[in-house]
C-alpha cells in the first residue's frame, strides 16, 4: 500500500481522488489532478465558520428563502476547472438540493 505522501505527490484522475476520499482519514482538495492534503482549523477559524453558517441560516429562514446552508463537511465539485473543494459554507437551492443529492 502506498503512503500518503506517494499518492498526494502524482497526478490522479477525478474518479482515483473520489475513490481515495472515500477511505482517507483527512480531507483532501482536488485541482485538476493536483491533491492537496486540508489542514485542520485553527480556533479562530472554526469560530468564525461557526458564525457565518450560523448567520446564513438564521437570515435565509427570515428572508423564508428556499435555501439550504451546507457546512465544510460538503465536497463541491466546479466542473469547470475539474476541481473537488471543501469549502467553509455554500448556500443551495433546496429543490435542487433534495433532488440532485446521492
């Protein structure tokens, strides 16, 4: 078996990074073929995610948007730059969401 430091150092296709996500311990961005290893949050970080979902969902559900807030928990796929991320908060349309969803 390969370490870790071996297979972040080649060039992968989308399906070998989201098969090796899939099993890995840590989360890992995927750019173009390019991985790259997604350190832990500093508390401060943390704090401010924390806040900013918080915000999103509380003004969405104010505004009665039909929205959804995912936290950094969700991978995102921008298939125009065949690109895998793990970003800090997105905001969905909640139909689409339901229905698009594995």
């Amino acid at each position: 078996m390969q370490s870790m430091t071996a297979i972040l150092d080649q060039v992968m296709s989308a399906e070998e990074y989201l098969d090796m996500e899939e099993v890995a311990l840590a989360k890992h961005k995927f750019y173009n073929g390019r991985i790259i290893e997604i350190p832990g949050g500093s508390t401060t970080h943390n704090e401010i995610s924390a806040r900013l979902i918080a915000t999103l969902v509380h003004e969405l559900d104010e505004a009665e948007k039909d929205y959804i807030v995912y936290s950094s928990d969700m991978k995102i796929q921008i298939s125009e730059y065949n690109h895998f991320v793990y970003p800090d908060a997105v905001v969905r349309i909640y139909v689409l969401a339901r229905t698009t969803m594995r």
